[in-house]
C-alpha cells in the first residue's frame, strides 16, 4: 500500500482507528485472560498485575519520547519560516543597493519568490511551488552572480550572501518540513508496546470476570488522543498542527507597499 495513504486520511480516521485498535486489544486480552481464570489458574491474576504496571510505563515512557520528537520538529518547522522571511526580507532589503535595472528585477523576483513559498504549503500546491522556487533561486542566483562579477563591492557581496542565506533557508524548511519525521522504528515500538499493554491490560480485567467498561473506555480514549497528538504533529502538510505562515504573510504584505 502507498504510504502516502495513510497521509491523506482525515485526523478523525486516524483517532477513530486507534481507538479501535486499543479497544480491540483489550477486548482479545479479556476473552484470554477470562478462559485462563475459569478453566486453567486461579492465582494468575496476582501475576500479572505487575506485568501490567510495567508495560502501562512503558508504553507513557514511549509516547514521551514521540510527543518530544514530534514537538521539537514542529518547534523547529517554526523557527525556519520566521528565518526564511528574515532572510527573504534582508535580501529584499539589499536589493536597493544595486542600479535601478538590477533593483527592479530582483525585487520582482523576491516578491514572486514569497508568494510561490506561500502556496508550497498547500499540499495541492506544493510539488509545483517548489520547483518553481527553485527555479526563481537559480534566477537571482544568476543575477547575483552577474552582478558582482561586473561592479564587485562590499554591497554587492551583501547582497550576494543574502541570496545565499536564502536559498539555504529553503532547503532548510524542505528537510525538515517534508522529511524529518519521526523514526519508524519509534512508531514500531510504540505500536508493540501499545499493543501488547493492552492485551495484557484486558487479560487483567478477564481474571476479574467482568470487562470494566466504565474504567477502560476513558483509558483507551485517552491514550487514543494522545497518540493521535503525536500523529498529527508528524503531519505538518496534512495535519491538525499546522505551521502559521504570519511572518511570510507579513513580508509580503510589506513587499506590497513597497513603492519603487
């Protein structure tokens, strides 16, 4: 199956799906651990109440660690799109250091540039705006360079070393806004734990001889959102989370107002 599927599917399916899950494990533990009470051990449930404990630990232990990596990328996807406006912005800036010719094309080029990176965060948009960005980099990268080949000056490698800081930025928020996700195997180990948590948690409430819904629905329901959080946060293009866009709305809007 595609793994571009699974990033399709609305946050609901994905919470719905887990909860499913958690509740079908528990459900499979408690018929296990019912037929076990009734036919083969009596002592087992003191047994496995410790076993339960740990794996419960475990499976919060791993859900932190996802919650942490999910969050500091999410953190980090903000950082760079405040930075890439700065960067954007410092060359926009720059580009008034150069002859009127010069000037007026990069400027335009830069304000196609932020409103091309504004429709790359559309998942509809976003094959089509990246390499349109890249083309518009290779453009003003062109001009740079031809520019500080024919006047080399202090202003023109400032204005070089913008366009540089730029296009390092893009990469920048490509790597980690389309990439960087959290490892597979983290998602292995959580799916193991999680699974195996809950088999064990409903062998538990088997030995007991009644499922305890009141105390394992809220208990599947809650541990159903938090996955689903971390889900989302691994979903930057499709997710609930979404990175604001503010500051590039911001320059932009400046971009605008500029009069030439």
């Amino acid at each position: 199956m595609d793994p571009g599927f699974f990033e399709t599917l609305p946050m609901l399916v994905v919470y719905l799906g887990i909860t499913a899950i958690i509740l079908l494990s528990i459900e499979m533990g408690y018929r296990v651990g019912d037929k076990v009470h009734r036919d083969y051990d009596k002592e087992a449930p003191m047994s496995v109440g410790p076993l339960v404990g740990g794996l419960l630990s475990m499976l919060a232990f791993v859900l932190a660690i996802s919650y942490s990596v999910a969050a500091s990328l999410n953190d980090s996807r903000k950082q760079y799109v405040l930075d890439e406006a700065n960067a954007i912005g410092t060359a926009y800036l720059r580009a008034d250091l150069l002859d009127g010719k010069s000037k007026r094309e990069v400027k335009r080029l830069l304000k196609e540039y932020v409103d091309t990176r504004l429709e790359a965060v559309s998942p509809e948009n976003l094959t089509e705006a990246l390499a349109r960005s890249v083309q518009i980099q290779k453009l003003l990268w062109a001009r740079a360079v031809a520019i500080s080949v024919k006047a080399p000056s202090q202003n023109t490698q400032l204005f070089v070393q913008s366009i540089n800081d730029m296009i390092d930025l893009h990469e920048k928020r490509v790597t980690v806004g389309l990439r960087a996700r959290i490892p597979a195997s983290i998602w292995l180990a959580l799916l193991t734990i999680s699974s195996l948590a809950m088999v064990t948690l409903g062998i538990q409430i088997g030995f007991s001889g009644s499922r305890k819904l009141v105390a394992t629905i809220p208990m599947s329901l809650a541990f159903a959102v938090l996955t689903t959080l971390v889900v989302d946060l691994d979903r930057p293009q499709a997710g609930m989370t979404k990175v604001g866009q503010e500051t590039m709305l911001d320059l932009r809007a400046s971009m605008r107002h500029d009069v030439q």
